[in-house]
C-alpha cells in the first residue's frame, strides 16, 4: 500500500473544516472567560463594592 493511501485513511478533515472548528472553540471559550468574569465580579467575587 502507498503512502498516499494510507494517509488518506487516516485524514478525514480538511484544513478548512479544521480551521471552523478551531474558530469555534476559540470564540466558546472566550465568551465563557468573558461570562465567568463578568459573573466573579458581580455575583460570587463582590471585587469593587
């Protein structure tokens, strides 16, 4: 077997749908930073009363 065929087996996502997902787990993750702060500071922290 070829390498190109055994490499084909293995990759089943393009460099583009790669790419969305990382996108999309970038922006979960800061929206979730932002949410968590914005709850320490308001909620759970008290920090600035």
């Amino acid at each position: 077997m070829s390498l190109d065929r055994k490499i084909n087996r293995i990759q089943f996502l393009s460099g583009n749908s790669l790419k969305v997902i990382a996108v999309l787990t970038m922006l979960i993750d800061h929206l979730c930073k932002i949410v968590l702060q914005w709850l320490l500071s308001n909620y759970w922290g008290g920090y600035g009363r």
